[in-house]
C-alpha cells in the first residue's frame, strides 16, 4: 500500500463549501470526502464526492478543520490541479459548484465536463 501524499492547496474550497462537507462527514461518521472523476456523461467526465473513513492508498490528502479532503491522485493529475468547490444553496435546491480551470467544455446539462 502506497502512503499517502501530503499535497499544497491547489484544490481550494470556499468557507461554505468547508461547512457543507464538515458537516456531512460528521453525520456519516467519517474523517473525510473523497473526490475523483469517472468517465461518464456526454462530454467525458464527471466528478464524484464520496465519505471515507481513510484515504485510498496513493489519494492525495488535505487536511481542513474537521475533515481531511482525499483526492484520488490519476483525478488530480488528469483534471483537478486548480480545482475551486464552492456550495450553493437556494430555496430549491443546494448543491457543490466546481470551478474547473482544466475544464474544456461541458454537456448541456451540465453533468459532464471535458479536458
């Protein structure tokens, strides 16, 4: 099993988004969020947030009051160096904005980006 890797804060998040993922590892009981992306969609790839307990052996780690934030390492390299998540919420809906500066074009409904 590969350590994990201790990485600079290239991926940033805003202080909602921190909040919103705070507050959902404590009521999953986990240490953290995994990010990574998965060819899907129209366009090519789309993100996925997942809690873990612990990091995937080779994740990068960052750690955030509360929670550590583990970001699978082929996802960094191929689409996430740069990354901003922010977390919108209105009276209809709430979810995690990327801010994707590797992102090329994305699918009309906005589900699937490209590189």
């Amino acid at each position: 099993m590969q350590h994990k890797t201790e990485i600079q804060a290239d991926i940033q998040l805003t202080d909602a988004a921190k909040a919103r993922m705070r507050q959902q590892v404590v009521e999953q009981g986990v240490a953290g969020v995994r990010l990574s992306v998965r060819a899907a969609g129209c366009s090519g790839l789309e993100y996925v947030v997942d809690f873990s307990a612990q990091p995937e052996a080779g994740d990068h780690v960052l750690a955030f009051d509360g929670f550590s934030l583990f970001v699978d390492a082929e996802s960094y390299a191929q689409a996430l160096s740069g990354l901003r998540i922010d977390f919108q919420q209105d009276a209809l809906s709430a979810a995690f904005v990327f801010n994707n500066p590797n992102k090329k074009g994305e699918c009309g409904c906005g589900e699937s980006f490209t590189i």
